[in-house]
C-alpha cells in the first residue's frame, strides 16, 4: 500500500506540473498572438513611410525635370530671339514696349491672337475682360493652366503697354506709351 500510495502521490505532482505547464503554454500563445498583431502594424506603418518617401522622391524628381526642361526652353527661346531679326516674330519672342506706329505683327502669334481678341469686339470692344473669357475667346479650354498662360501673357502685354488691366483685374483695349530701361531682358 505504501507503493501505491507514493505513485499516487509522484502521479499527482506531475499532474500539477503538467498543469502548469499547460497554463504557461497558453499564456505565452496569447502573448506570442498579441505580439504578431502588434508587429504586423508595425510593419505596415513601415511600409506606408516606405512608400511615402518613394512617391515624395518621384514626385521632386518629375518637378525637377520639369523645371529643368522650363529652363531650357527660356534660354532657347532667348537665344533664337537674339538670334532672329524683329520682323519675324516667333512663340517666345521679347515682347517690345508698345509706341506710336508700331505694328502688331512685331509681337509672337500668341500675344497677336490675345490682341485680337480685343480688336473682334470692336465698337463693343471696350467692356474690360478676365482672362477666363479671353482664353473661352481664343478657344482654349478653360482650365486653371490655359488660363493662367492667357493671364501670363496678358500681364505682359499691359507691362509693355499693349492693353491696359483694371483696377478689377480685368484687362481691356487700350495703347500707352511705358518706359522700360531695359526693353530687351524680359520675354
């Protein structure tokens, strides 16, 4: 009996050691389980910066390109200005200051086409317009672009006295003699 009873008694204790190992077990399972929930975020939050920085640097890149690109499409369009006698006006060319008995034809055919614009509207053609209506005119899409581009060379033609801009900041018909020091430097 007293065998028994020592079996009994060594039985029972690997039971409870069995027991508690059966509970670290779980323990750490659930553990292990809220870990891998844990580092999954992490790594897509790491992901996510990845790919923000990949798409932040295409994004300088292209700009840098285009910027590159703008630049020297200016230097060319000045150099073949230079190199170009004024009466063949070409896209890019310095727009001169306006003076009395000089002709439209000096100007590049963009910068005519805004001019006639304001010359089709003729007696109407005093009603001042935004540089909306007149890229609608030239029939250009009226995108937030195309009508900056049209706003751009209007701001010119006023600078050298070709139309004038209002006080609304609408531009209208109109010559004025205008002092530049240095006609030659802007295009």
């Amino acid at each position: 009996m007293i065998e028994g009873c020592a079996m009994a008694s060594v039985l029972g204790m690997l039971e409870e050691r069995e027991a508690a190992a059966r509970v670290r077990v779980e323990g750490l399972r659930e553990e292990a389980a809220r870990l891998a929930g844990v580092l999954e975020a992490a790594e897509i939050e790491l992901d996510r910066r990845v790919i923000a920085r990949e798409e932040l640097m295409e994004v300088l890149a292209a700009s840098a390109a285009v910027t590159e690109a703008e630049t020297e499409a200016e230097t060319a369009a000045e150099t073949a200005a230079e190199s170009v006698s004024s009466s063949a006006p070409v896209p890019g060319s310095i727009v001169p200051p306006w003076r009395e008995g000089l002709p439209v034809t000096v100007l590049a055919p963009d910068y005519q086409r805004i001019l006639g614009v304001f010359d089709e509207r003729q007696p109407a053609g005093r009603q001042p317009l935004k540089a909306r209506e007149i890229t609608a005119r030239l029939g250009l899409e009226t995108s937030s672009a195309k009508v900056e581009g049209v706003r751009s060379k209007a701001r010119r033609l006023v600078g050298r006295g070709w139309l004038l801009l209002e006080a609304s900041g609408a531009f209208s018909a109109g010559r004025r003699p205008v002092a530049v020091p240095d006609a030659g430097s802007s295009a």
